[in-house]
C-alpha cells in the first residue's frame, strides 16, 4: 500500500486530535464563565485574541445553550442513547492497523509481538464498533482538519497518563499514533529514570506524559525495579506526593487495578516512609482500592479546573489466563490463541474482578467530578487474542525454560502493540471530542 494511502487514512483522527493541541484552547479561554463557584479558578487566561474565527468557534458563540453544556475539548456530542463501550469487534483488514510496530520506534519490548516473533498478526486488524452509533473517525472531521490550519497558533497543551503498565501500553500507543504525523526534529521523548517519561510535539508546544504511579498513591512500589516487593504498601492520605507532578497538566488519564490484585489484605502506612518507627494498618485491597478511588477524586476536585481540563480514568484492563472460561483446555491459557471471542453473551465478567468493578461503579456514581469512565474492560475481555503471550522481552529475554513452557510463561495480562489499546485510545478521543 502506498505511504499517501496509508497516511490518508489514518489522519482524520489524529488531525482531531493535534487541532485540539491548535484550537481548542482559544475556543475555550474567553468566556467559559458558567464553570462552578467550587472548582479552583483558572490561574491563568491564556489570551488569545484577534485569532481569525474558526468555524468551530462561530458554531460555539452561536449558541449559548451548546457552550453551557459543552465540556472543554468537546466538538460535538456522541448521541444520547449510545454507549460506544457497548458493541461488537468487526475484522477491519482496511484501515487497521493505525501504525506498523515497526515505525514506531517508542514501543517497549514488552509489547512489540513481532520483534519476538509471534507468528500471526490477526490481532491488529480488529475495529471497535459501537451498537447504535460509529465512532467519530467515521463521522468525518474535515471541520477540524480546517481549524488546525486555519489556527496555526501554539498554546501548549499537556497531556498525561499516570498509573501502571497496562497505562503505559495506553499512553504508547497514543504516542505511536501521532509521533509518525510529526517529523523526526520535531519531536523528542525523554524518560526521567523514576517516574516521569515526557513526549513532546515541539512545533505544538505540546506534550504527551506518562507518569508511574501504580497504586497511584505513594507506595514501595513507586519508582523503577522496585517490582519485585512481596508485600504492598501504601501511604495513607499520600495523593500529592506524586500529585504534585500532575498539576497544570490540561487532559489526565488514570488508570490502577492490577497492583492490588496480588493479595487480599494491604498494609496502610500511617506516618511516612521515613519514620524510623513505621505505623501500619491492615486492610483488605478491596478497602485499600476505595480509599485510592476516593483519594484520586479529591485529588481531582482540589486540583484540576473543570473549565479547562478533562479527566479520564481507564477501568479494569481484563486477563486471560484460563481458557477453560471460553470453552478451551482444562490447563491452557491466552497463548496460541488467535481469534477474539465471537459470543457477545459471553460471561465476561469471569475475566474482571467483580468486587474491585463495583467499587469504581460506585465511587463513580456518587462523585460530582466530571471524571470520564472508559469503560474498557466488556470489550477487551473478547479479545483473548491481543495479548503479548510469549512474545516479549521484560527484564531479560525468555530462558529456553520459559519458552518450553508457554502455559506458564505466557503474559496473558498485557497487550501487543499496534492492538487493543489503539482502540481505547480511539474511546478516548470519543469522549474527549464527542462526550
Ligand atoms: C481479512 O484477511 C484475513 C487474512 O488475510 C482473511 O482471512 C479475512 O477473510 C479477511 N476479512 C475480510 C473481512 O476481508
Ligand atoms: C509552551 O507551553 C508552555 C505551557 O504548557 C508555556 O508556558 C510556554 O510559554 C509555551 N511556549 C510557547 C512558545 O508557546
Ligand atoms: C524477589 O524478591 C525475593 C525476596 O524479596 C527474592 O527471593 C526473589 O528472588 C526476587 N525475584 C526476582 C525475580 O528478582
Ligand atoms: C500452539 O499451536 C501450535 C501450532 O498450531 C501447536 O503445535 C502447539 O501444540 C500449540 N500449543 C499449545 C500449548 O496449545
Ligand atoms: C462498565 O460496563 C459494564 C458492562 O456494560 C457495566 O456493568 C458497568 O456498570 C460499567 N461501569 C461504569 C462505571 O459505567
């Protein structure tokens, strides 16, 4: 296929999404007075003034009713009575994959399939479709494909991702799908060694981050090689400790589950890592997990503008370790499987952690914060086929050992890249533009 019809098709989601770097920040800094007397005024107005009108911006000034409702970023709305997180994988061997693994050069050998020799690429090649409606990259976003060149003007904007691997695969595969519009001066990715990894769009003035915070809160998992502690703990009341580094940040996606999984109980530390005489408390992890919801959303409430910024938290990624639970081997598991599942009455919540779900359901509905729920995990639980099985390198390459026995080597929990993820961040952008 010849590189203009590659990047033919691809563009109109991007462009979305580099004409929200563009545009969208003058659309949204005059005059969205309506924001709520409890939210944290803006520090700072970006003026912006004398811009020519985009037509997205007249579309907005025409009508009150539409910019009252309007949250930042938004360009549209996805019609009331669809759920995109509800619908069906159709085989898309057209316009998907979105990008090569091979021309992306930021992946991690954790996730590049390929590169470690996985035989099929019948992963990539599924599409999300929705029940009742079509994502918005096939509503066609010539609008703002003429904002961003009509704008042409650099606000900055920063986006970031904080939580744990399953997030960073997320925040790569964000990072895959726009770095390849940019040109190689015009872009650069740093990794701080601890926590903060920073990709930036120079000529947007814009930067895409992943910060790693598995618990979120301040933990002994914090930082680099620290995966291996056999007992997790967390600071109680601990959220600004890496908060700090998140504030001014304009759209944050969240994301933690997988790290309170590894047992039931979790010790709380009452005072601080450095006391020389630590205080603990005992707690289940589903308790443990309330309590980093709840601190994540006063978190959000102390610290993000509702008028300017948006927050996103990813629910639970699903594994697939048991193919008894679609109907497969006894002692097998997602290794060698090729093929989403088909059954959409498929009991998927054996791949979910019921009680954790019920917690972020709950603390969800009760909260204020206009904190979106991409709700990932019904439509990744189909797919026992994206994950990286054998086909990776972690720390250090699989030992002949591992390879000879795949059922128990394989990595059932994270995914290739191009794959699923490209697809949350696809729900992303729905939210982000059409919420
Ligand atoms: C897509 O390609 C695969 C493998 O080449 C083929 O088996 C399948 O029928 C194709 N599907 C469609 C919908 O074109
Ligand atoms: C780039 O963005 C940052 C904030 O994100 C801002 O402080 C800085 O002035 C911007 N630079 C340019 C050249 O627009
Ligand atoms: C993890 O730590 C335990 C003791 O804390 C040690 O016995 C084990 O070998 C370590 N595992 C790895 C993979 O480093
Ligand atoms: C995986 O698939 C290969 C080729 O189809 C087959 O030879 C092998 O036995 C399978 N392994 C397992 C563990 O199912
Ligand atoms: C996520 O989707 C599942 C399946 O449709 C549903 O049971 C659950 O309540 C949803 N969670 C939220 C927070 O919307």
């Amino acid at each position: 296929m010849s590189r203009v019809a590659r990047e033919g098709r691809v563009s109109p989601l991007l462009f979305t999404f580099l004409a929200f770097i563009s545009f969208v920040a003058i659309i949204y800094s005059h005059d969205f007075s309506w924001a709520s007397s409890h939210v944290r005024s803006p520090q700072k107005h970006q003026t912006l003034n004398k811009t020519p009108a985009s037509p997205v911006e007249l579309k907005h000034k025409e009508s009150k009713e539409t910019r009252e409702t309007m949250l930042p970023f938004a360009v549209g709305k996805t019609p009331e009575d669809c759920d995109i997180f509800s619908g069906k994988w159709v085989r898309d061997n057209k316009s998907k994959p979105l990008y090569e693994e091979s021309e992306c050069p930021y992946i991690m050998p954790q996730v590049t399939c390929q590169e470690h020799g996985r035989p099929d690429k019948d992963y990539q090649f599924w599409r999300w479709q929705p029940h009742g409606c079509n994502l918005p990259d096939k509503k066609g976003t010539n609008m703002q494909i003429q904002c961003n060149l009509n704008v042409g003007v650099s606000p900055g904007k920063r986006m970031l991702y904080v939580g744990d691997s399953l997030n960073r695969g997320q925040y790569i595969s964000m990072v895959c799908l726009l770095q390849k519009l940019v040109p190689e001066s015009g872009k650069s990715m740093k990794s701080s060694y601890d926590s903060l990894t920073v990709f930036t769009l120079k000529d947007y003035n814009a930067t895409i981050e992943f910060y790693w915070a598995p618990l979120l809160l301040e933990s002994n998992g914090d930082g680099l090689g620290n995966n291996n502690v056999s007992e997790r703990i967390i600071r109680k009341g601990s959220m600004d400790t890496h908060g700090q580094f998140w504030e001014g940040a304009d759209i944050v996606v969240f994301n933690t589950y997988i790290w309170w999984m590894t047992r039931l109980k979790m010790k709380i530390l009452t005072g601080s890592f450095t006391d020389t005489v630590q205080e603990f408390e005992t707690v289940t992890a589903n308790d443990a997990y309330r309590m980093a919801m709840q601190s994540m959303l006063e978190w959000v409430q102390r610290n993000m503008d509702q008028t300017k910024t948006r927050v996103f938290f990813t629910g639970m990624s699903p594994s697939h370790s048991r193919s008894i639970h679609w109907g497969g081997k006894a002692d097998g598991n997602c290794y060698n499987e090729t093929t989403p599942i088909e059954d959409l009455e498929y009991n998927w919540t054996l791949h979910a952690h019921e009680s954790i779900m019920r917690i972020t359901d709950e603390e969800f509905s009760k909260t204020s914060i206009p904190i979106a729920f991409l709700n990932i995990t019904r439509l990744s639980s189909y797919r026992k086929d994206a994950h990286t099985q054998i086909y990776k390198k972690q720390w250090s390459p699989p030992t002949p050992e591992q390879l000879a026995d795949p059922k128990s080597y394989a990595d059932c929990l994270h995914w290739c890249l191009p794959g699923l993820q490209d697809t949350w961040n696809e729900l992303l952008f729905a939210k982000l533009f059409y919420p």
